[in-house]
C-alpha cells in the first residue's frame, strides 16, 4: 500500500478504534516508518541493526547474490510487508520450490494473529507497526517477500478492470523498466523491475514484476501466476482495501482490551459504515493515492489537524537521548526486532530452509537479536 493508507487512513482507523488525536498520529507514524525504516537509516542513528523494516535499492543490489544475502532480504520482506499465509501448505515439487510457495502472503493468516497479539499491551509503536503489515497482506496478497521467479513474476496476461458507468472495460496492462518515470494511470502504463532468467533475483522480489500497481487502492486487475497452475487471478483493490480498513478498527479495538481475543475474518464494519460511501468513493479516484480522502476524513473525525509524516521527526530526540529506549524511535526498534524473530521462528518451525534463526549482535552495545 501507499503512504496514504499507511498514515492517513491508519490514523483514521485508529481514532474510530478509540485511540486519541495524539494516539493515532504516534500509532500512524509508525505504520508509515515501517517504508523507511532502512539499513541506512539506522546507520545514521548508531541504532541496531536488526530493526530495518525495508531495505533500499541500493542496499539490496549490495547484498551478497548467495543464500546468506536472500535469507537477510527475506527477513524483512517477510515480516514486515509480506506475511506468508500457510508456512505448512501441503505443496508438490521439491524443497526449494515448497519452501518459497509457503512464503506466499495472503490475508488472515495464523501468523497475522500472532503479529497483531505481540504487539498487545505493547507500545504505540508495536501497535503501528502491525497495523502496517496488516494492511500490506491485502494489497501484497499472491506475492512473496523473498526472491522467486517462479511465484512473483508476470507475464502478457495482466489485464486491468476499468468500470465506465455500468459496464466494465478490460484493458491489458503494460508493463516498462524506465527509472524515475512515473507510472502512466491513464494510458495502463506501469514501470516495473527487470526480467531476469534467474529465479533469485532480487528484481523479482514481492511485486516488483507489477511495480507500484498492487498497491494502488482504485484498481482491479487479473493475471496468471506460475504457482497457481496459471489459473487467472482477480485482485479487487477497491473491496480489499476497505475490508483492511474495517480489519484495522477491529484489531485496535482489540488492542485496546475492547475485545477480548483477535479472530481472523473480523471487521468492524459497523463502525465504518457511517463513512462507507466516502471511503469508497475516494478508494476509486485514479491516482498514486488517496491523501486528501484520507486526511480530510481524519481531521473530520477528531476535528484537529493530523501532521504531516516527516521520517526524521524523531532522529534528535533519539540522538540526544540518554535512554534511547525510551524514545519512539526506541520503541519502534524494540517492536520491530520482536516481530522479525516472530517470523523467522515460525518459518524455522515450519522446516523452512529459506531464513534460519541465529543470533547476530546489535550495532548498538548492549542490544540483542
């Protein structure tokens, strides 16, 4: 997903659950630093290492091309923006081919509920951090976070559903590698990474053969994944996405102890509904994002003014602080180390070769992974 849904409508979706103005905005910016939070970033903070969330594209086309290299790449891609769905599918083919098509993401996994319940009585920062892989399951569902050619590639066959008053007009979408050229939304032109032949290229990692579209909240599209026998795939962004709005209202209500456990398949709707129409209708405004829906609703909602998300809001507090852990960039690192071990736990568990569990010593002294 984009910023938009990431802080303004996470904001929204916080306030609705009961949290404060301040609340929201804290819970909001954590989602939206889960995009930011790099390898470099934590350098120029001496903070520890093993808090990145994302990675740069430098940073990737640094790493090793060996399997230490794609075991730290999918370390965060998994944990943070692709949660694998079934670590322990039932899957025809060898070990290799297994371990990755149970990388898949999807939503309302098992593993979702152990995300959304370590972040309980946890800090703000936990709380924003799941509300971000949360809503990634939605817009990143059928791809993987680690590299894989076989389960993230595309091909000829992606088409775009454009509703034109009552009827629906498919048009095939095309796909281009020209960097730093924005993507054309009105002519069906997307830019995407690079077709490599080897099935560990990081330019297939997640979405990456689909660019920035399964991101993009207005659209509907369809295509043939490999691991799916090539049987043709429908991606309802404009549905989805407010399903994972309704799903994020829940989850915060429950970790603010208004529900006792958090299920899969639940969604506040009854507390959405009053702005459903709304929500729908700028989820369908074709462009990058949806901003201004967003945060006109959020300031609406709380009647104050929601700040704009600004990555290095907290780097001096964090700097100049002599209890770095007590800092929100603090308690961020603190939140995202937990969930990464989470993961690559599960996946140890579950036999999968792809990340193992180890131990690695923090840049910082004194922190542990």
């Amino acid at each position: 997903m984009q910023r938009d849904f990431h802080y303004y409508a996470t904001y929204c979706a916080a306030f609705l659950a009961g949290y404060s103005h301040e609340e929201s905005e804290a819970i909001a910016y954590s989602a939206a630093l889960v995009d930011f939070c790099s390898d470099t970033f934590l350098r120029e903070l001496d903070g520890p290492a093993d808090a990145a969330t994302t990675q740069l594209q430098m940073e990737m086309m640094d790493m090793p091309d060996d399997r230490y290299g794609r075991q730290e790449i999918t370390r965060i891609w998994a944990s943070f923006h692709f949660l694998p769905y079934d670590l322990h599918a039932e899957v025809k083919g060898g070990r290799r081919y297994r371990d990755k098509y149970r990388m898949i993401c999807n939503t309302n996994s098992d593993l979702l509920v152990e995300t959304v319940q370590l972040a309980k009585d946890q800090s703000l920062q936990a709380a924003g951090i799941a509300m971000h892989i949360l809503a990634d399951t939605w817009a990143h569902r059928y791809f993987a976070g680690t590299p894989s050619l076989v389960i993230n590639n595309t091909n000829y066959h992606f088409y775009e559903d454009i509703k034109e008053g009552d009827t629906v007009v498919s048009r095939r979408v095309h796909f281009r590698h020209s960097k730093g050229k924005p993507d054309d939304i009105e002519n069906g032109i997307y830019t995407n990474t690079i077709y490599q032949l080897s099935e560990n290229s990081v330019m297939s990692l997640g979405h990456g053969r689909a660019g920035h579209l399964p991101d993009y909240s207005f659209i509907t599209y369809r295509y043939l994944p490999a691991w799916a026998d090539y049987e043709e795939i429908v991606k309802d962004n404009p549905k989805e996405f407010y399903q994972a709005f309704c799903q994020m209202v829940y989850a915060m209500k429950y970790l603010r102890g208004v529900h006792p456990e958090f299920q899969k398949a639940v969604y506040d709707t009854e507390a959405v509904e009053p702005y459903r129409e709304e929500i729908e209708a700028f989820l369908r405004v074709r462009r990058e994002d949806s901003d201004l829906g967003w945060k006109t609703l959020g300031e609406r909602l709380s009647g104050k003014e929601i700040t704009d998300f600004r990555m290095d809001q907290y780097r001096d507090e964090y700097r100049q602080s002599g209890d770095k852990d007590d800092t929100v960039l603090g308690r961020f690192f603190a939140a995202a180390i937990r969930q990464k071990q989470l993961v690559t736990l599960r996946m140890s568990e579950a036999g999968n070769h792809i990340v193992k569990v180890r131990k690695k010593k923090a840049r910082r002294e004194g922190g542990t992974v």
